[in-house]
C-alpha cells in the first residue's frame, strides 16, 4: 500500500496556550454564548511512571475520545490511531468511508513542524457521562465496527480492559470568520477547570497540494493580529490528559 491515501485531507492546527488564551479569544472576537458547548472525556490507563504519569493508550498511538452535546446536538464516540502507518491498517479500512451514524477517516495532522497520519472512525448517539465513580460501567461504549477496527489494529480485549475516563474537560466550538485566509477556520476552546488550564486551537482543512501554502497563511494571519504561533508545539490532547491523568494514575 502506498504510503498516502488519494484525496486526503491534511489538518493544520496551531494551538494557543496559557496566558494568551484569553487574549486570542478577545482578539478574534470569540464569544461564549455564540460557540457549540460540549464536554469531553478521554479514556487510557494512567500510572505512575520514573519519567512521571504515563499513559499507555495515548503512548501507544491510540485516543478514545467522548463528545457529550449539551443541547440537542448527538454525542460522538471516536477512536483514533495516530500516529498512524497506513501499511498497517486492516483490510476493509484503508479507505475512508461513512455509513449510517458512523464515519471512518484518513488524514494527515499538522501541527507545527510536526507532521503524522491519523485513522479515526467516529460514531454518532447517546452515550452515559462518565464519572470517576462509575468504575466498569464506565468503560467507552464502543460499536462493533470500532472494536473491529481496534482488535485488528492490535488493540484487544487485554489491552482495553479496566480503562479510567478522563474528564471532563468543557469545550467550546466557533467557526469565527477571519477574511485573510481561503480555507474555514474552526475554534476550539478547552477548559480544564480543576487543573486551570485553558487552551485555544485554531485548525483548517485542506488537500495536500494547498497544505503548505495554507499552513503559513494562518500562521501569518495569526501574527497579524498579534497572536504568536510556535514551531513546536505539544498537542492540547496530550496536554489536557497528562494533567486529568496525574490524580487517576495508579504505581507499577
């Protein structure tokens, strides 16, 4: 298998952190009561490692993430391998594709100079809040074609057992409009209250023959407007999930 996938999209993604959050929310005039609210949750199994808190799952290059809609919008469920080796995804997904309430994906995600391949298949529905309480009822309510997906991409049974949820973390979606770039932005704020980190990502989609040329549009419309962009960058993820992991995590 070729090591691109035809007609695949790339996501540029820059993210704002810390104190400059609250002024890049001023400065692209994003308001609270005009944003898409919904909580988010993630799943792994945290511990206490020599280097700090470990988490396998997300180490591993695989995410499980929870949407919960706080209006009458659906929730969504994804998995996601990334980074991902396309020569290793199973037969029967290694296309994207869509069917009924769920949607497989193959993109490439930049972030800075930082530049990998992600699968996710996110389903659409209703699924329970987990809380910190819920022991194995609150275990990720996968579909079948997701544990298909997961057992053939080497992630069984064994290796999802006794996960501990995440969260929440609240989010904040916009689709703010910003004249200098071609593509549509989308906003997204996170908030992790208990732990006091907030963090604002700024992301387009493109196809790869634009990717480059838009990646430094929105980096430069950014900086037009006063709001710094580095070149390396830990995703607000990984970020987010280390400090909600650091309470849950449990020793060797």
């Amino acid at each position: 298998m070729a090591h691109t996938v035809e007609n695949a999209d790339v996501e540029i993604k820059v993210t704002v952190s810390g104190e400059a959050t609250e002024a890049a929310c001023e400065t692209l005039e994003l308001d609270p009561d005009d944003g898409k609210h919904r909580t988010v949750h993630f799943w792994d199994r945290p511990r206490h490692g020599n280097g700090g808190v470990e988490l396998p799952l997300l180490d591993g290059g695989l995410v499980i993430r929870l949407r919960k809609a706080k209006k009458s919008d659906k929730d969504d469920l994804t998995v996601k391998l990334r980074p991902c080796d396309l020569d290793r995804l199973p037969a029967g997904w290694r296309v994207p594709q869509e069917q009924g309430a769920w949607e497989f994906k193959i993109e490439e995600d930049w972030t800075g100079r930082n530049r990998v391949w992600a699968a996710s298949l996110k389903a659409d529905g209703d699924y329970r809040r987990p809380s910190a309480d819920d022991g194995h009822a609150g275990q990720p309510e996968l579909t079948d074609e997701q544990r298909d997906l997961l057992d053939r991409s080497g992630y069984g049974c064994d290796r999802l057992k006794d996960l501990v949820a995440l969260g929440p973390i609240d989010s904040v979606q916009w689709k703010p409009s910003l004249r200098d770039l071609i593509h549509p932005v989308t906003a997204e704020l996170w908030t992790v209250a208990d732990q006091g980190l907030r963090f604002l990502e700024l992301s387009v989609r493109t196809g790869p023959a634009e990717a480059s040329a838009a990646q430094a549009l929105l980096h430069r419309t950014l900086q037009d407007r006063g709001l710094g962009v580095l070149d390396r960058q830990e995703s607000k993820t990984r970020t987010a999930m280390t400090a909600l992991a650091r309470t849950r995590a449990v020793s060797h």
